[in-house]
C-alpha cells in the first residue's frame, strides 16, 4: 500500500475538504428545501434570541425609564422653583395694588376734608386679643395728634385718639366694648335723627346706635354720620361716615330705638389712616365761651 494512505492525518484532511466542498455546492444549488440539520441550527439560534431579547429590552427599557425619570424630576423642581417666584411676584403686585388703592382713596378724601387738617398715619400695632379694642398708630403730639381726635379711612370713621404720647397714639375702635366708648350720631333721614354709637354687637357684627326716640321715622339702608355735636367727641368734624342702617328694633324698656350698623369702614384690615382735628371750635367750648360772658 502506498506510503499516502498510511498516514492517516492526511486522509482525515482529505476527506473533509471534500464534504465540505461537497456542502458549498450543495448550499449553492439553489434548493427550496432546508436540511434538518439547517432547521436545527437556526431554530436553536432563534430561541436563545427570543429567550434572552425580552430580559434584555427590559434592562434597556429600565435604564432609560429611569434616565426619563430623573429628567422630569429635575425639570419640576425648575418649574416649580418658577411656580414659587410667580407666585410671589403676584403677592407683592397685589400688595401694592391694593395699598396703592387706599392711598389714592386717600388722597381723594383730602377734598372732602374742609372742616379739619388731615394728620396721615400708617398702624405700626395691634393685639389679637384687643382685635376690635385698638391699634396703635405711628403719630404723636409732635405731630399735633391729641386725645379725642377723630381717626377715620377714606370709607368711614373707625375711631379717635384714647391716649397721644410724644411719637405714637393708641386709638380705640369705635367697636370697642367700652362703655365709655361713645359717638355721637345722626341718621340722614328726611328729619335728621341723632343718637349715640354705643359699644359693637359681635352676634350682628354691627354697631349699636342707642337713644333713638321711638316716634323717629328711619329705616334700613339710612346712611348715619357723625353729628359733631356730642360732649365727649366734641372736637369731631360733622358729617363723617360712619354706616348703614341694617337692622331696627325697640330698646330694652321700650322708650327709645336702636339701631344697627353696618361700619362703612373695614375696622378688621387697617393700614393707613387719617387723624382730624375739628377746624372749628367745638360745641362745649363756644357754650363754655357763652357763659364766660
């Protein structure tokens, strides 16, 4: 036998060129039919790509849902960062609205104010527990404040002057409970009706006007204003605003009226107001004139 066939390293070579040239051509014939061994391979290779593509779409998916995530937070916290400036921008522009409405307010009562000097205040105090009892304002007898003055906002009278010291003044609410907390009053009807604005009724939260006379014609909706003629507020200008009637009844023994009313002032939200003095004299100080003579 010849030497080539007996090594059997180069049969074994020999033999698998020949299949696998044997195969390229039988690949290459153009065949509709797949092998089974062909079948085989490729069913494997799609099965361990379905199997591991889900897990692996999961991952990618994951990391991107949190990177997606992390986007939004961050641009939250941006929007809300400029959600909390706007919102304070339109605090501060209401703010200044509504105290550049008062003072305009203000300034137009000056018009109005013939009969005293106006005195401008701003409300540097007030004690919850007194809420309805006093404030206290930024002028004092340097400033020509004195005790029993007026103190009113461009819509009504909300007081006058309890005690003045140098720099500042306390003012008592008319809606003091104070007994001695006394204005005198009357009602614009077609005869004019005076009384007296005695203390706040909280269940109404409306002034109490006592000493009606009983035959008094008045109603609802009747403007009252100060009278400017009473011993205590003797030295208040006439014809402030005080309120609206809003509720009429008999008083307690039946002899007299009273009447509630509405404050035209807001006596809960005050800021600025205005301190008068009474240009002219008051009614007690000509009488005490007349009897010197």
């Amino acid at each position: 036998m010849p030497q080539f066939f007996l090594n059997k390293r180069l049969v074994i070579l020999l033999v698998s060129i020949i299949v696998l040239v044997a195969l390229i051509g039988f690949s290459l014939n153009g065949r509709k039919n797949v092998t089974w061994p062909e079948q085989f391979v490729k069913d494997t290779v799609g099965l361990v790509q379905a199997t591991f593509n889900e897990p692996a779409q999961f991952v990618a998916g994951f990391f991107q849902n949190v990177g997606d995530l992390k986007r939004t937070y961050e641009e939250n916290e941006v929007l809300k960062a400029r959600l909390d400036e706007r919102m304070q921008l339109e605090t501060k522009a209401n703010a200044l609205q509504q105290e550049n409405k008062k003072l305009r307010a203000q300034l137009d009562k000056k018009t109005d104010l013939s009969q005293y000097n106006p005195i401008e205040a701003t409300v540097i105090a007030r004690n919850p527990d007194r809420w309805h009892e006093v404030i206290a304002i930024d002028k004092g007898t340097v400033h020509n404040v004195q005790e029993n003055m007026a103190v009113m906002t461009p819509e009504g009278l909300i007081g006058k002057v309890k005690h003045a010291s140098k720099f500042t003044s306390t003012v008592q609410l008319i809606s003091s409970s104070d007994r001695t907390n006394r204005v005198s009053a009357k009602i614009q009807a077609k005869k004019e009706v005076f009384g007296l604005i005695e203390g706040y009724d909280d269940k109404e939260q409306a002034l109490v006007m006592r000493r009606i006379p009983f035959d008094a014609d008045i109603k609802e909706k009747q403007k009252v204003v100060t009278s400017g003629l009473g011993q205590e507020d003797g030295i208040f200008p006439s014809n402030l605003p005080i309120g609206v009637i809003t509720k009429i009844e008999p008083d307690e023994y039946g002899l007299t009226k009273k009447a509630y009313i509405k404050p035209a002032a807001d006596l809960y939200d005050l800021d600025n107001v205005v301190i008068a003095k009474r240009s002219a004299p008051a009614a007690e100080d000509d009488l005490g004139a007349e009897e010197a003579n």
